[in-house]
C-alpha cells in the first residue's frame, strides 16, 4: 500500500488521512437534523393555525425564547466546561426585585440598568466563587442558591409587586429597532454572534474546551481552570441579569415567582442544541437553531389553546429524550460493530 493511498489500515479499521471538510460535517452535524427539525415545526403551524404567518404574530413568537437563549449563550459554555448554573431563574427574580426597589426609590433608567447588571454579576461570582474557590459540586451549589435568590425575592416582595418603571425602560422588552424587528430580537442575534466568536474563534473558547474534556489535562497545560470556570459563572449571572433587564421591561412589573421554571427550559434548550451534558462538545449554532425550535413549538401550542402544564411534560419529555438518544445511538452502534 503506498504513502499517498487515502486510508490507513489500523487493527482492521480504515482510519481517513483527511479531515473532513467543514461542508462535510455540517451535512452529518446534529446542527443540520435540528434545521430540519425546525423548518418541519414552521411548516406544521402554519397550517395548524391561520394567524400564524402573520407578521406581528411571528415577531411575538420571538418573545417565546430570546430571553431564555440569552442565558442559555452562557449556560452552554459553562456545561461544555463541566459546570452548570441552575439558579439563573432566581437571579432573573432577584435582579427584578432590586430594580423594582430602586424605582420606588426614584431611580432611573440608567442607574436600573447598572443595578440589574451588578446584581447580576454578584450572583455570578457568588456561585463561582464557592464552586472554583472551595471545590464544591455546581450542581450543588447552584441548587442552594436557586432556593437562596429566590428567597431573597419572596422576603422582600412578599406577596406584593413592584410596578411603576419609566416609560424608557420598556424599550427593552416591548420596543422594536424596525418594523417587526424587536430589540430583544436584534440583541439575540448580537449576542449569538458574540459568542460564536467567543467560543469558536479565540484561545478562551478552546480553553473551554480542553477543560470540558480533561479539567487535569487542562491543569498540566498551563491553563488556569479555576480562573476560566469563574469567568464562566460571572458570565452566566450577566447574562442572566440582561435577560431580567428584558423580561422585567417586557412585564412591566416585578413578582418574586418571574421566570419561575425558566431554568429546566434554559437547560433544554442548551441540550437541544447539541451541547454535551458531560461537556466537551457542542457549538452556538445549535443552540441558535434550539432556541427557534423551541420558541416555534411553545408558540404553536399557544395558539391551538394548549394548557401550560402539557407545554410543562412537553419540555421534560424533550429534556429526556435529547439526553437518552444519543447514547442509546452509540450503544446500538457498538454492539453493530462487535
């Protein structure tokens, strides 16, 4: 066999010289079957429901995800690094309640803002800090201070809620760049741009990686994990806070129960788009085409009257699923091959 032949015999398996080509694995990528996924889900409410092609009501459908997709940008860097934050949701409350105590407080939109962001950052090194500073589980951590956040928002609001924003505030939530183009929609699309950059263009990004697959091999190599996985929790509480800043914005009011649940939906979503629980692996792209996906389908399900609660198993059923297929997949490809 010569040098130049395209294949290599190694113990019986044909092993390629070449990588592919990035044509090449789009066409076999997870990204592609949920492109599909998605253009079927369009295809099927447009005729489930006449009011679906309409406009306005597809720019209201955005509603259904750009917040969430907001965090889960962060969240999938951080599950690709091992880690995982599920108290994003109480940060949203907590972010909510500190900006709704600074409008009775008189404050303005500027000073909201600033409030909201450093709150949220706070939260974010909270988690961090016991996570990369003590050595504890994320998991763990998280789950305590997802009831911690929340709590805080229940002491201080009570049953009660905060309302009263300026009117500039709800641009964020409820103004539109042009014509049917939300702002949410526009910095959804910014942020998705960002950190495609972010994880697929620079050294961070890889050193993302290199600690989702080996967090030891990583150390050795001169890469400061604890550094990068702190960054990670600073950057999920950030995000989370943008997210509070649009949903608080888009409400016009402040509840300790917003966006109650929304940690299950942010997880899924991530998932969905091809993220690896176990880390290591997965693209922005996917959860790009997660997020519409999953927005489509809660839309669609708004409009043919579907209660809350189905919407609820749907996204648990999901969340399932697109964590047991993929090893079932390679279970069933191993035992082919043996």
């Amino acid at each position: 066999m010569s040098l130049a032949s395209s294949t290599s015999q190694v113990s019986g398996r044909q092993i390629p010289d070449r990588l592919r080509s990035p044509l090449q694995r789009f066409l076999t990528s997870w990204e592609l079957l949920l492109l599909g996924v998605a253009v079927a889900v369009f295809i099927i409410n447009s005729f489930a429901s006449p009011y679906f092609l309409d406009p306005w009501n597809l720019s209201d459908a955005t509603f259904n995800f750009t917040e969430k997709a907001l965090i889960a940008f962060a969240m999938a860097l951080l599950i690709i690094s091992g880690e995982i934050d599920l108290s994003v949701a109480s940060i949203i409350a907590l972010v909510s309640t500190a900006m709704g105590f600074a409008v009775q407080l008189g404050a303005d939109t500027s000073i909201l803002v600033l409030i909201g962001l450093g709150v949220g950052l706070a939260c974010g090194a909270f988690n961090g800090f016991l996570v990369t500073g003590f050595g504890l589980p994320s998991i763990v951590v998280t789950i305590g201070t997802m009831s911690l956040f929340r709590g805080i928002s229940y002491i201080v609001l009570g049953d009660k809620a905060y309302t009263g924003y300026p009117s500039d505030f709800a641009f964020f939530g409820q103004g539109y760049v042009w014509w049917v183009i939300s702002f949410e929609l526009v910095l959804f699309a910014v942020m998705a741009i960002l950190f495609a950059i972010l994880l697929h263009r620079t050294n961070f990004g890889r050193a993302v990686y290199v600690i989702g697959n080996n967090p030891v091999g990583a150390l050795f190599s001169g890469i400061r994990v604890s550094r990068v996985k702190f960054t990670l929790f600073l950057l999920t509480g950030l995000m989370s806070a943008v997210a509070a800043i649009c949903l608080t914005s888009r409400l016009g009011a402040t509840r300790p129960s917003i966006a109650f649940g929304w940690e299950l939906e942010v997880v899924t979503m991530v998932v969905l788009g091809g993220i690896s629980i176990l880390g290591g692996s997965g693209t922005i792209p996917g959860v790009v085409i997660a997020a519409f996906v999953m927005g489509m389908v809660t839309f669609g399900f708004g409009l043919l009257n579907v209660p809350g609660i189905v919407m609820s198993i749907f996204i648990g059923l999901l969340l399932i699923a697109v964590i047991a297929l993929p090893r079932i997949a390679r279970q069933l490809l191993a035992r082919r091959r043996t």
